[in-house]
C-alpha cells in the first residue's frame, strides 16, 4: 500500500499574506499619521511660544518708554521713530492722528529669532486709553484763553523762538539757538519802540538758526509791514520757560517807548516747574506804560499723554495670524 503526498495549497499562503499586508498597511498608516501631527504639533507650539515671547518682550519695552519720547514723536512725525531693543519700530499714526494732542501710534517689525530661519512679522497700535484720557485731562488755563496775546515766546536752555499772533495766525519771527545750558540765570529782554514795534531777544542767544521741519510754518516774510507794528495799541506778550529747572532764573528787563500802546509781559511756567521770574523795567525817553505779571502757570504739553495706553499688538508667522495680546499699561514721565 503506498503513501500518498499531500499536495500544498499555495492559493491559501497567497491570500494569507495579501491579508497580512493589508492588516499591516491599516495599523502602520494612522500610527505614520499620528506621529506627524505630533511633529507639527509640537513645531506650532514652539512657534507660538517665540511669538508670546517676542509679543510680551515688546509691551515691557513700551511700559519703559519716558513720555517725551511719544511727545517727541507727535512734535516731530517726520523725523523722530522710537527702535525698541528687539528692532520694533514706533511712529506716529497719522492715519489717526486726532485732536487735543489726542494721538495714537503704530508699532511694526520683524523679529528673526537667532540660530533659525523663522521670520516673525509684528504690527500693532498704542492708543491712549480714552477713559483715562477724559478724566485726567482736566480744565485748561481759562485766564490764559481770555489774553489773547500778540507775541508768543518760547524760552530754554538750548533756543528761543518767537511768535507774532495777527487774527490768531502764528508768524514764526524768531528761532535762534541759545548758549545758556550751564549757566542758572538766564536773562530776555522786551522792548517796545516808538513806532509800535517789539523787540524781544535773549543775551545768550546766538546767530544760529534752529532749523526744524517747518512745513505750513508762516514766517516773519509772511506778514506785512504794518502788522509788525503795535503802534498806539497794547501789545500783550507771553514768556514761557519750556523747561522743568529747580534753580533756574529768568531775569526780564522791558522797555517801552511808545506813550499811547502799553506793554504787557505774562511769565509762564509748567505746573510743577521751579523756575523763578526777575522784572526790570527800564526807563526811556517818551516813557509808556510797562506791565509785568509773573507766576502764570501752564499745563505741560505731556500732561494730555501721561497715562494709560491700549496696547494691541499681533504676530504673524507665514502670513498666518498665531498670536494676538492686549494690555493696557501706564506710561509716565
């Protein structure tokens, strides 16, 4: 009786690893899947980490800032930009550039963390916080108002400009560098000629121009001759010291030839400043009538921004949004 030889299904071992393969394709594919979402997971969140990081860096450099850098901004628009450490830039927003020294600014750059080639681009806005604006702004000087002044003159250690106001239009006379910085006294003189015209000029000023943007800036060309003149007619003078010194002087001396058109000087300073007026009033040949009124006081030009600010700020990656942050901060002096 012989053996019989079983003969192998080979159809079954083929079938058997085309299942195999298939069970193997269905479980490595999601665990493939998975493990690359994990990788971009955690690439997003490290990009996100560096734009919370270069975000709250910014807003603790524009907490730092001093007030007079925004004053300066707003005085000078053109030529002033505040750099932060991490190469933010601050302007002036003259798209929203309002009134009562009610301005706003804008912060952009782009920060590039070191050893990467990652590119983060920054924009945002500093707005005055309009509840904190409208309480602290306060009452103007009313008495101030009421003067309407002919002449204006700004005074400190470093220039002097004067102004001649004619129907409430400002003709720029004056803007002269002044050699005075080290020195406590500090000496002007106003002086009103037979003719009705004043002469108004610092001993320590020099032949120097000061020379700033003066774009629809009207100048003594501007006016005509006879609107130089104060002649018979009061002429009302106002002096303000644009700095904050504790020991500083100011010594006056007026003069005033014309017998019909007084002379009156108004000595201002900035709320909390220490500076102290002198007056010495000349004698002249026709005598007139010289008025000197000091210890006026003035709201500084940084009292309307010291305060708080809405800080809105965004950080792009990509050109994709992956962080946004506001704050609201106190900037002060």
């Amino acid at each position: 009786m012989g053996i019989k030889k079983r003969k192998s299904k080979k159809g079954f071992t083929v079938i058997e690893a085309i299942i195999s393969l298939v069970l193997f394709t269905l479980i490595m594919i999601p665990l493939g899947s998975f493990t690359l979402t994990a990788v971009k997971t955690s690439v997003k969140s490290g990009e996100k980490q560096q734009a919370i990081d270069i975000a709250q860096s910014t807003i603790e450099q524009i907490k730092a800032l001093k007030i007079d850098k925004l004053y300066n901004l707003s005085t000078y628009p053109d030529k002033n930009k505040i750099v932060l450490n991490n190469g933010m830039i601050i302007t002036l927003n003259k798209e929203n550039n309002s009134q009562d020294n009610f301005d706003s600014y804008k912060v952009n750059g782009i920060f590039k963390p070191n050893n990467t080639n990652k590119s983060f681009e920054i924009e945002g806005t500093i707005t005055p916080n309009l509840n904190d604006y409208n309480h602290n702004k306060g009452e103007e000087n009313k008495e101030s108002e009421k003067l309407d002044f002919n002449y204006c003159v700004y005074i400190g250690n470093t220039s002097i400009t004067v102004y001649k106001i004619v129907n409430r239009v400002w003709y720029r006379l004056k803007y002269k560098r002044i050699d005075n910085e080290n020195n406590d006294l500090l000496e002007l003189s106003i002086d009103k000629n037979i003719e009705g015209e004043v002469d108004i000029r610092s001993t320590h000023e020099t032949d120097i121009d000061v020379s700033p943007n003066t774009d629809n800036v009207k100048t003594k060309k501007d006016l005509n001759e006879s609107d130089l003149l104060d002649k018979d007619k009061e002429s009302k003078v106002k002096v303000l010291f644009y700095e904050d010194e504790k020991n500083k002087a100011i010594k006056l001396k007026a003069s005033n030839s014309d017998i019909n058109g007084d002379l009156s000087v108004y000595a201002y300073k900035y709320k909390g400043s220490g500076v102290r007026y002198y007056d010495n009033i000349k004698n002249t040949n026709p005598q007139g009538i010289v008025k000197i009124y000091k210890n006026y006081v003035e709201k500084s030009p940084y009292d309307n921004k010291v305060g708080l600010y809405d800080i809105d700020l965004n950080v792009n990656y990509g050109n994709q949004e992956i962080y946004s942050i506001k704050a609201t901060e106190f900037i002060g002096e």
